[in-house]
C-alpha cells in the first residue's frame, strides 16, 4: 500500500504501525491535529500511574456496560421471537378454524382438532358470518 499523507485513513494506519520510523511518525502526528490529539493524551496516560489506572477501570466498565447491552438486545430479540412464534401459531389455529367453518365442520369437530375451546370457536364463528 502506498502511504498517502492526505488521506486521514492512511495517516491513522500509519501511525498505528509498530515498526515505524520515529521521524515518521512525528511527521504524521505534526501534519494531523487528531493524530497529535492522540499522541498527547497516549503520553499522559502513560506516564502517570493513577490516571492509567482510571483509564483501565473506565475501559473495563464500557467492555462491560457494551456487553450487558448486547446480552439484553439478544434476549429481547429471543423474547420478540417467541412472542411472534406463538401469535403466528394462533392466527394459524384460527385461520384453520375459519377455513373449517367454511367448510361446514361442527364446532366441538373444530375445537378438538385445532386445540382450542369451543367459545373461541364459537367467537370465530360469528365474527365469520
């Protein structure tokens, strides 16, 4: 890859490589406010023993507060599933019903093979005609 100093992308991977010149990357870190940002904030943090010990803790709790996120967004999306599963089964169960009241079948007929009482049946069948 060719290093081209006025793309921001490529002045960022540049200067997250290891086995940079050091005249390099002073160069980058001086054409680039951010990378110059950074390089400040890497030196401070690095040299002060309590403030890196806060930057680790505050690094820990947001690895932890993203994962806690991730973990409810995964059951919710099990829940919403379920949820949506067992609605789908019943609307199945009702159209069957609706189809076999078309058909003629008698209700308690309708309400053992579908698996539901007869007064949902029957509610079936008057919202049906």
């Amino acid at each position: 890859m060719a290093k081209d100093m006025s793309n921001p992308l490529h002045r960022w991977l540049l200067y997250l490589t290891e086995n940079m010149p050091e005249h390099e990357r002073r160069e980058l870190i001086e054409r680039d406010p951010d990378l110059k940002k950074t390089e400040e904030l890497l030196l401070r943090l690095s040299g002060d023993e309590e403030t890196y010990r806060l930057y680790e803790a505050r690094e820990h709790s947001l690895m932890e507060r993203n994962s806690l996120i991730a973990d409810g967004v995964a059951k919710g999306l099990e829940e919403g599933m379920e949820k949506g599963m067992e609605k789908g089964v019943e609307q199945g169960k009702i159209d069957v019903a609706k189809n076999m009241l078309e058909k003629g079948f008698e209700l308690a007929l309708i309400a053992e093979l579908t698996g539901m009482d007869i007064e949902q049946v029957r509610g079936i069948s008057k919202t049906n005609t």
